[in-house]
C-alpha cells in the first residue's frame, strides 16, 4: 500500500446542467481506488444533486459549507454544515442550497461487501 497526495483543487472540475459543478477526488485514475468513488459537488441557485444509491453500493454525503435542504422520502431536512446523509442501496435523497444559496458537498460511493 502506498500513500496517495490528492490536491483536490487541482482536480478537473466538470458543469452538471442543473446540478452545479462536481470534480472526482478519489477514484482509479488518481490513487488506484478500484471500487471508491468520492466526488466534490458545487451547488448554488436552483441547482439540485439527485443521488441515487444503486443496487450494491451506498452512499454517504456530508455538507461541508453552506445550508441545504435534503429530501428524503418526499420530506424535506433542513440541514447545515456538518450534516450527512446515508443511503443504502436502492435508496434516493435530493439535496439543494438553502437561503445562503450555495453549498459545497462531498459525495462517497461505495460498494457493497460481503463479510
């Protein structure tokens, strides 16, 4: 095993049509994570990010600025920096800024394993 540097400000980032702009900071190509996926997300305005945990992965997102609305389950969660959502397989949530207007999340894919 070895250990990985990732500037994660250097990381290609890419416009979402309504959903901001995201950059993969973990992956493959940057540190070998073959089954890992975490991506930095930017929302502001309108902008929405619709996760969507498929079947044998989870997922957990974790705001680290700004305030948001989560829906999950046609509820809606006011939340603020810190907060965090889990979902398990098959499960959705969406998130949008709050009053502030823009957010920044970190977006954690994982596979499911078997012990």
């Amino acid at each position: 095993m070895s250990l990985t540097f990732i500037k994660t400000d250097e990381c290609a980032r890419q416009s979402v049509a309504g959903a901001g702009s995201s950059a993969e900071i973990l992956n493959e190509a940057l540190c070998g994570a073959k089954n890992v996926l975490a991506k930095l997300h930017w929302l502001k305005g309108d902008d929405t990010l619709k996760a969507n945990a498929k079947t044998g992965t989870h997922e957990l997102i974790y705001l680290m600025e700004g305030d948001a609305v989560i829906n999950l389950n046609q509820q809606a969660y006011p939340v603020t920096k810190g907060a965090g959502v889990y979902l398990g397989p098959n499960e959705a949530a969406v998130i949008r800024p709050g009053a502030n207007g823009e957010i920044k999340l970190l977006h954690l894919i994982v596979p499911e394993t078997k012990d």
